[in-house]
C-alpha cells in the first residue's frame, strides 16, 4: 500500500472500479436471522477462545466492529483460505487460495482504509454438528469442521452494499502450543473453505460468497 493519503484514496476509487466486475452479483440476499446490535460506544466483550464456539463468535465481533487484531487472532499461522469453484470460475483473477498474510490485507483494507467500509452486518448459523476429523497418524491434531450459514452485509460509501449469502466451512483445531492464562487449550481456525449455495432463494437475486466478497478488497491499487 502506498503511504500518501491522496495516492491512497485514488488507488480506493480504482479499486472499487475494477470491483464493479462483481458487484453485479453482490445483491441483496436472503436473510434466516438477525445479528445482535450493540449500543453506540459500549464495550465490546470478546471471549477467550477456550472453546470453538468462542472462535467463531469473536470472528462475526471482530467483523461487525471492524476489528483487525481480534480478527487476526481468530486464525492460525497456518492458516488457508479457499473460495468456492464457482467463485473460482467465475473470476479468473482470484487466486485459489491464500494465507494468513493475505487475510491481514485483506481486512486492513476492510476495516482501516479511509473510511470507505461504513458498517458490517454478519449472522453466522450453524448448520447440524460438529465434524470430527482425526489425522492422518495418531500423533496429528484432531480437527473439527463446522459448517455455517451465512449473511454478511457491508455497507459502504456511496450507499454501495455488498451482500454475501453462500455458506462456509471452518476446519478449527486446538493451538499445539498456545494455551491460556490458566494453562487451558485455545482454539484456532486453521482452514476456511465457501461452498457453492444450492437452490434459490426465492428472491430474484444473485447470492455471492464470503470470498467474492472479500477478493473486492485484496488489492485496491489493482488496475
């Protein structure tokens, strides 16, 4: 990113030009439950990710209150993103997958880029229990999957809204050497995976990914 304010906010305005290939597809979605709100000023309570129900709650927090480091601290050093096929086929230029360095971009030109990001909205629902992944020998972690609904709205400047509807899989495990202050097991996401939505919606729109989503902020100074 470059350091001058007048180079950034021009590179932003580019950015969001050579986005209007997807908002297209980023329409208003269909809804099945409303995020809590939070007062104006009131503190936000995060939770130790003692559990993987923490992980996830902290992750939709540190979303809807533009949150870079408590987003950051929701995912492993390991940690792969992979957008959905078609996500893929329908846009050429986003990679296959990235990692956790990625993710920071990504959300730092999110949550941090000159204000352009006014207000996110996220309702995550989980979809049936838990999946139990043993590893591939006895001494590998054992990993969960978790498979959630989802409605992530963001409202932006100009009253541009993105809206992503397609739901994701999160692969959660338990940090090998992270534990917390009283020595107890911290969770961590190690592997994020949108799937393709199935059927309609019964609204005449176009719902789109979390992927999609986010490739729109992966490189503002993109031509």
């Amino acid at each position: 990113m470059k350091s001058t304010t007048g180079h950034r906010t021009a590179s932003l305005a580019a950015g969001v030009a050579a986005a209007v290939i997807l908002a297209a597809c980023l329409l208003a979605g269909c809804s099945s439950s409303t995020a809590p709100e939070f007062p104006p000023g009131s503190a936000v309570h995060y939770f130790a990710r003692t559990e993987a129900d923490s992980v996830m709650a902290n992750l939709r927090l540190a979303y809807e209150n533009q949150h870079l480091t408590r987003y950051m601290d929701c995912l492993a050093e390991d940690f792969t993103f992979y957008p959905s096929e078609r996500t893929l086929a329908e846009n050429e230029w986003i990679p296959e997958s990235w990692g956790r360095a990625t993710e920071h971009q990504i959300h730092n030109n999110m949550f941090e880029y000159s204000g352009f990001v006014r207000e996110i909205v996220l309702a995550l629902l989980q979809e049936g229990e838990p999946v139990e992944v043993p590893g591939p020998t006895p001494a590998d972690p054992v990993t969960y999957e978790y498979t959630f609904g989802v409605d992530l709205r963001v409202d932006c400047q100009d009253s541009l809204q993105y809206v992503a509807t397609a739901p994701s899989l999160f692969v959660l495990r338990i940090h090998s050497d992270e534990v917390g202050p009283a020595g107890e097991p911290l969770w961590e996401i190690i592997q994020w995976f949108d799937l393709d939505e199935e059927g309609a919606c019964g609204r005449p729109v176009m719902p789109t990914s979390w992927g999609e989503l986010k490739a729109i902020f992966l490189d503002i100074d993109r031509d």
